[in-house]
C-alpha cells in the first residue's frame, strides 16, 4: 500500500488590512481560489481576518458548506492594536484573540479551532493563550525565519507537523496543538538572508516552487517522518479569478508539481484541509507517545 502525502493549501484572507483595502479584489480572489481547487479536487483552508469575515460573511459560509476549512487569522492592527502580536505578553494576547474569535462566531456560528497569526509574529507565550481559547492547530511558525522587526523568528524551528511546546516555539511539546507550518527549503535563504524560501505562491515562480516541494518530500523520506505532507499559502491579494493572472498560473503549476512528484516518489497524494492534516498527524502520533529528549551533542569531545 502506497503512503499518502497530504497536501494542504491555505490562504490568508485580509484584503481589509490598511495596507490593501481593497474588499472587492478580496472577494474575488477567495472565491476564486476556491474554483480553481475545486477544478482539482482540493479542499481549502481559508484563515480569515475578523473585517474581511464580515464583509464577505455569505461567501465564507458558502466556502464552508462546499468542504473547504474556515478558520481566524488575525492582523492586530486591524484591531485598533499595535501590527505585531509578538510584542504582547500573555494577557494582551488573550484579549486580542479573544475579541477576533468572537468576531469570527458571530458571523461563522461556530468557535474555529484552527488559526493563523500575522506576519507569523509570535512569542514564547502564543501557544498556551491559544491553547486557552480552544484553538488545536494552526500555522504559526516559520522555521527558519528571523526577522525581529517583525517579531517573528523562529530559527531552528521544526520542518514538520509536530505539537507544540507550552513554553518555547521553536520546540517539539506534549501540548494538544498541532503546529502546521507552511513547507520551506531551509537552506534558500532570500531577504538578505532574513527568511527561507517557503512555499507562498506569490514569493517565486513555479520552477523554484518545484524544488521546494522536491526537496522537502526526499528529507520526508528519508528521515521516515511520521506523516509526509506538503503545505502551501497564500493572500487574497492577488486575482485568483482570472486564468491569465501570474499567480494564478503559479498556482496551477504548484498544485501540478505535488500532484507529479506524488506519483513519481510512490506517494498517495492525498488532498486535505488543515483541521484534517492536524487528525492525520495525531492518529500517526498519539498525544503524549513521543518524547523528545533534548541533549547536548558531545560527540565532538571525544578522545581516543
Ligand atoms: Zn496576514
């Protein structure tokens, strides 16, 4: 029997932002999106920003009943707070998701469960104030990335689908929070270094994005992770609603690659939304079955 490779693409919905404000592209770009999944057979994971979810509430409700996932993302600022949710300490950050959460069941009639923060600006104290809310998975890391400005670093962070530390971000933990970052190459480092090349749709063409995929399914193989998955992003920034547009192509050519190195490699591929990529990983990992030691490597004091 084949292993599957799970393949998740989500898509940050925040045409609300101050710095796009642009409602009308917004709309036509998740709905867009979704179409163009759909003519593939691919559900959605759909993070939406509290503004952009109350505008556009009959075409997220719809997004819903279709299949797709719909969960919170949050820009702090489009919250009358300040654009970093990193900067906060364990409190501020409670009132802040507390208030987007709400906002987010007002319209929706449920209480998500998973979500993703801006700018992916965390701090130490992140994952116990979501856990605190009911949140269970989510993308809120970067490996790789170190960028203080925008209080979001998260170097030596793990690769993979992995719970989350109660105490630390960039650890493996016990808590009951599946971490799901998007997939990067670790070792193509752009902004002068800052930021490894992930797979964001809008950050390179479809060739560089096949190396990403390429690489991180032969380190998934070879370092027999307990679940193989590929996992994509994007904005509702770009015109998904239109074939000629460059990031639509690049999309098209994302969702060809996985679907190519899928079958190339022996894989089941095998199209899921975030909440379910996140049940995958803990019926492969039972909460609480592994235990990461964490232990100086010594190996290089060693004398004959
Ligand atoms: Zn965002």
């Amino acid at each position: 029997m084949k292993s599957p490779l799970y393949f998740t693409l989500q898509i940050d919905c925040e045409s609300m932002q101050a710095s796009v404000n642009d409602p009308d592209l917004g709309r036509r770009a998740s709905a867009g999106f979704a179409q163009c999944l759909e003519s593939h057979g691919l559900p959605g994971t759909f993070y939406v920003i509290p503004p952009d979810i109350e505008a556009h509430a009959d075409l997220y409700r719809d997004l819903k009943q279709r299949g797709h996932e719909v969960g919170v993302h949050v820009h702090p600022a489009t919250q009358g707070y300040e654009e970093f949710l990193g900067i906060y300490g364990p409190d501020e950050q409670y009132r802040i998701l507390a208030e987007a959460t709400d906002r987010f069941a007002q319209v929706m009639g449920y209480r998500p469960t998973s979500i993703c923060i801006g700018y992916v600006s965390t701090n130490d104290h992140t994952y116990g104030v979501l856990e605190s809310l009911g949140y269970r998975q989510g993308s809120n890391s970067m490996p790789g990335r170190i960028l203080p400005q925008c209080v979001s670093i998260h170097a030596g962070a793990p690769l993979d689908p992995h719970y989350a530390h109660r105490h630390n971000r960039v650890l493996e933990g016990d808590m009951d929070f599946v971490e799901t970052p998007v997939t990067v190459d670790p070792d193509s480092r752009m902004w002068g270094g800052a930021h490894p090349q992930d797979l964001r749709v809008e950050l390179v063409d479809a060739k560089n994005h096949y190396y990403t995929i390429l690489k991180s399914i032969r380190r998934q193989l070879a370092d027999h992770t307990p679940i193989k998955s590929i996992r994509a992003t994007t904005h509702n920034t770009f015109d998904y609603s239109d074939p000629n547009n460059f990031r639509f192509q690049t999309l098209e050519g994302i969702i060809a690659h996985v679907q190519r190195l899928a079958q190339e490699h022996q894989l089941e591929l095998k199209p899921v939304t975030v909440v379910d990529l996140a049940t995958a990983y803990r019926n492969a990992v039972p909460p609480g079955s592994k235990q990461k030691n964490l232990e100086l490597d010594r190996k290089g004091y060693e004398r004959k």
